[in-house]
C-alpha cells in the first residue's frame, strides 16, 4: 500500500480515536454532573475512554513511529473538532435560574497527606498513565529508532 495512503488512514484513525475520546469527555461530563454518584461516572469514563485510545494508537502504530503521529495529528485535530461543536450556546440565559458553575479540578482531589505534603489526583493520575505508558512501552517488542 502506497506510504501516503497508510499515513492517511492512520490520520483518520485517530481522528476517530479522539472523536470517541473527546466527545466521549463531553457525554461523561453532561452525566457525571447530575448524577448521585460523579465518580464513578469521572473515574469509570476516564478508564474506558483512555483505554480505548491507548489501545487504539497501539495497534495505528503498528510500531511505526510515522503511524503514530498521524494519528495523533488526527487526534489533536478532532479534540479541536469537538471542542467547537460542543461550545456553549451564545444565546443569552437566564442566570438567576442556572446552578452554579461545577468547579473539577483533580488537584482538589487528596488521596494522602502528610504535613504540607500531599497526593492529589493530578499527580495519582499523571503517574499512572506514565506508568501504563512505560509498561507498554517495555512489554511491546517494536524497535522504534533512536534518533
């Protein structure tokens, strides 16, 4: 197959590899807020959402590196995509009728502390991708170059 067709296709790939990421965030966000139970809803969407990706690039790559950034191209492209589609509405609201503003922020999440330190969720969260990505990494049998 021609290499710049192979490329393309990766580019789409991941297109709709961040279409069901992005919009995915979106549908989760809509229900987590309003249900009895927002963690499971955050936790549970982020886990499938990032397993699906990773997953996903996996198997786009097919260890090739130029694979793997076609279709993060394509990823990047489509988190611009749905953020645009998924704006809020300009039409002015009533204001006195809306809830206030659900402020998430996983570093208002503390898993421990001790003294002034503290492990809140950006750092559990960033730390656990990074640990997926290097086991990834480690147990697959691609040679990427070493440029």
């Amino acid at each position: 197959m021609n290499e710049t067709l192979t490329w393309a296709l990766a580019g789409l790939a991941g297109g709709l590899l961040g279409a069901i990421f992005f919009g995915g965030l979106w549908w989760t966000v809509r229900k987590g807020v309003s249900s009895s139970r927002p963690v499971l809803w955050f936790l549970g969407g982020g886990v499938l959402r990032m397993s699906i990706v990773l997953a996903g690039f996996y198997f786009v790559s097919g260890g090739q590196w130029k694979r793997l950034v076609a279709c993060l191209v394509g990823f990047i492209i489509a988190r611009v995509v749905v953020t645009w589609l998924t704006r809020p509405s300009r039409e002015p609201q009533n204001l006195s009728s809306r809830r206030p503003a659900m402020r998430l922020s996983p570093d208002q999440m503390i898993f421990w502390q001790h003294g002034f330190l503290k492990l809140n969720g950006t750092i559990v969260f960033t730390w656990g991708l990074m640990l997926v990505l290097a086991s990834a990494h480690f147990s697959s049998r691609a040679n990427f170059p070493r440029s």
